[in-house]
C-alpha cells in the first residue's frame, strides 16, 4: 500500500477499526417462538401471549419460517449452514425481558462466516463475518417523563431478529455506512426483513476503537441502536475523535455500550459494556438442537431470487454499464425491473441509467418516495429517452418533458413535446440562416475567435440556441458555426 493511500486511513496517527452488529428482524407473520403476530404498531401488550410472557408451563416452540430467512441469509452471504445448531439462554434482568433470560444462539450458530462485498467510490471493500444466530427481541420500556413513570410494552417480546456480527474490517465511517447499506440492501432484497430502521426492523450497533498502526487492538465502545444512516455516521466519527483526545490526554478507554444524541451529535455513556461471561450463556433445555438439512437448503437455494451483486455484474456484461452505474440502479428489485424495462424499450442503457441516477433519483428524493412510487412507468422514460436519441428533443427540453409528465399532464410524451413547442429544430437551411444572421450581428465576436480567443465561440453559441428559442440542435449549432467561421 502507497504512503499516500496509508494515510488516508489514519485519523491524528491513528488507525480506525469498526466491528458491526446488527439486528434484522424477520419478516414473519408470527413469533420465533409463539403463534403470536408480529405486526408493528399495535396497542402497547396486544400481541403478548402466555409463551411471550414466560407464564408457567409454557414451552417455546421453533418457527420454521424464521430458520428459512436464516438460510436465505446464508445462501446469500456465502456463509456455512450449520446442519445442527444450538439455542442458549442468554442471562440478565431487565424489566422489559419477561423470563429473565433471552433466548439466542451461543456457540453453535446456525449461520457461520460468509462476507459482504460493496463498493466505497471506486474501490471494493469486503467485510467479512463471523455469524449470524438467530434469537428473540425483548418488551420495550415507555417512558413518561411528564408523570415520572415508566410502562414495559411486551408486544415486541420474542420478535424473531437475526443478529449479523462482523469482524472488525472496517477502517472508516464511511466504510462503515457502506457496509450498512450494503447488508440492508441484501436482507430486503431476499425479503428476509423490511429494513424500516425508524420502526427499529434493522438496528445496528457500531463496535469503535482506535490504535496507533501495528498496535494491538484498542478498547472498543459499542454504539447502540442506530436507526439511520446519517446519524450513523456522526455518532461513529463523534466517537473516532471523542477516543483521540482522551488518549492524547493521557486517559485510558473503558469498554462500555454508548448511544448516540441526534440532538448534540454526541455519544454518552449508557452502562459499562457486558462479556459474552456476564450472561451465564447455557443450552436452553426446553428446545431441542435446531436441524437443518441438506434437502432443506437446496429447496431455499432454489427459490432464491438473483441477487443483487450478481444482477449488477450481469447488467455490466448484458447492457455495457459501468460498474457503478450497475450497483446504483440494483439498489432494490424495483429499481432494477424499472431499469431493465426501460433499457430494453429505449435501447439506450446508458441513457437510462443516467437519468435513474440523475433526474429521476432526485424527484424521488425531494419527495421521499420509492421507485415503485415514481408517476412516470418506465416505457414512458424509455419513450422520452428515445426522442432524445434520435434527435426530436435536446436534453434540456426532455427535462421540460419529465416535468409535465410529473406534474400529471399526461403520459403521452410526443404529444407534450407537441404541445408545448418542443421539438428541436433540426432543419439545416433554417439553422444556418440564424447562425449567418448571429455572427452579422456580432462581428467583433467572430474576429475575437478568429484572433483564437475559444470564448467567443461558446458566447456565439449561445447567441445562436437564444435565436433558436433553445430549439437549435446544440451539435449542429457547433458543427455549422465551426464551418462558418473557418
């Protein structure tokens, strides 16, 4: 590695390093393990049942749809399958943990090792994994700060949640969000989880130390709950700089687990951080080794959707794209069927992806909503593209065109190129009268030209597209005008 590169990754002389945990809650329609539902957003203890709150003689039972998200994730992260993994009691007390324990996955976790590659700029990064185990949520504690009083809603106990841990591979806050919207990427396009990180379906816990290059590992500090990328990034670069200065300052970092204020754009200390040796982890004796086989996995690879790593490299190779272009337009299936719908009616890929990335991707921004929510189908795109193509609109009236079809004022794009006097005069006669009319009128500019200022010529070309009413093709402007004044 270059010097230059090396300390690029530095922060004040030190080296960064960020492990990852991460929360997914399963798209179940019930528990992991009750036939209680799942849904969000119900009365505070209505999807509570006797198995959720640990009352006597209930007995957990295994549900099956969650280990097949849990395979999914597998297959898709390239990890091992256990065939026999084991469900362990994780100890503790909290008001909102009705048994006292939380049921997870200690030493034998049904996914294990696998990796998540993604780009950062132009460059390739892959994080790799330890496992992915499955467990149950715990309740949630209300707080009623007006009344001084705290209510434990236990609707969310026993959720069923795939804990993703990686190593320690990440080098950057930047990286880091990478990471993170790779891996929310993938679990929502298999269809294992929702990723609604406001509603907490996708929650990460950002593991951050820092050492001098070569040195040991530093004392890491967890980060909990992290429920958006932007507050992700300012809690993990508030923390990089808050661990500096207190080295530099002679003081020693104290494991602990942290949260993040959106408010102050600080972290604060929560709770000293707990060692897998503080649960007391042992086999949970009321559920069985969890068996997954071989039939099983080939059944759950079969029904496998193409994912998203592979679809982007297939678009590079099918549809000429550059790599990036291919890894912007495979963010979610929607955008990916939109893509292809208007690559192949438009037959301009290219194009389409310029304007998925462009105009289309920030309309949908300002207005917060999904590809799936954008007013203009993709043959419509593909249409406008392809007057673009064959010379019919310039680029700045078919943003003209996008509006109007936006706006609702129909979907029919030669008719609003009609209609409001679009059409890019493409006609050689009238194009050269203008330019002859143009360069009479500013003499002084031509001999400027002709003396070699270049900036006269951009200023006559612009001279010309205002005599056209914008209407001019910008290329026959410069190749008529060119001949012209040579």
């Amino acid at each position: 590695m270059s010097e230059k590169k090396q300390a690029s990754l530095l922060v004040q002389g030190y080296e960064v390093v960020i492990g990852f945990e991460t929360h997914a809650q399963l798209a179940t329609q019930s528990k992991i393990f009750s036939r209680a539902p799942t849904a969000f957003g119900a009365e505070p203890n209505t999807q509570a049942c006797a198995v959720d709150l640990a009352l006597p003689g209930t007995l957990p039972v295994m549900n099956r749809e969650a280990v097949a998200h849990a395979i999914r994730l597998g297959l898709a992260l390239g990890s091992h399958i256990a065939e026999h993994s084991v469900f362990a009691r994780k100890n503790y007390f909290y008001p909102d943990l009705p048994k006292g324990y939380q049921i997870s996955q200690f030493e034998i976790p049904v996914v294990q090792g696998g990796a998540v590659s993604f780009l950062l700029g132009d460059e390739k990064k892959t994080v790799r994994l330890v496992r992915a185990h499955l467990e149950e949520d715990a309740g949630k504690s209300l707080h009623d700060e007006f009344h001084g009083m705290t209510g434990i809603d236990l609707n969310r106990a026993g959720t069923p949640l795939l804990e993703i841990v990686t190593e320690p591979d990440m080098r950057s806050s930047a990286e880091a969000v990478a990471y993170a919207k790779e891996l929310h990427k993938i679990v929502t396009w298999i269809g294992i989880c929702d990723g609604n990180m406001q509603e907490g379906s996708f929650r990460c816990d950002a593991n951050v130390s820092v050492r001098k290059p070569g040195a040991p590992l530093g004392t890491r500090r967890e980060i909990k709950n992290l429920n958006s990328f932007k507050f992700m990034q300012q809690a993990i670069d508030f923390e990089i700089r808050w661990q500096i200065e207190q080295i530099e300052d002679g003081h020693a970092i104290q494991q602990a687990t942290v949260l993040f204020d959106p408010d102050t754009g600080e972290t604060r200390a929560m709770r000293t951080k707990e060692d897998a040796a503080d649960y007391r982890y042992f086999p949970d004796p009321d559920l069985p080794p969890l068996v997954v086989s071989r039939s099983w996995v080939d059944e759950v690879k079969a029904a496998m959707p193409e994912l998203p790593r592979q679809m982007a490299e297939r678009l590079v190779a099918d549809y000429g794209l550059p790599e990036y272009d291919a890894t912007a337009v495979t963010q979610s299936p929607a955008m990916a069927a939109y893509f292809e719908t208007a690559a192949q009616a438009s037959g301009q890929p290219k194009m389409v992806s310029n304007w998925l990335m462009g105009e289309v991707s920030r309309r949908l921004n300002n207005e917060e909503k999904d590809i799936a929510q954008a007013p203009v189908s993709a043959e419509t795109l593909a249409a406008l593209l392809k007057r673009i193509a064959d010379g019919t609109v310039s680029n700045n009236a078919a943003k003209q065109v996008i509006d109007a079809l936006w706006a609702g004022e129909g979907q029919d794009v030669d008719a609003i190129i009609e209609a409001k006097g679009l059409k890019q005069m493409n006609d050689s006669g009238a194009l050269e009268a203008i330019v002859d009319e143009v360069m009479a009128a500013n003499a002084p500019m031509v001999e400027q030209f002709r003396a070699g200022k270049d900036k006269a010529f951009n200023a006559l070309v612009g001279l010309v597209m205002k005599a056209s009413k914008g209407k001019a093709n910008p290329q026959q402007v410069n190749d008529v005008l060119k001949q012209k004044l040579q």
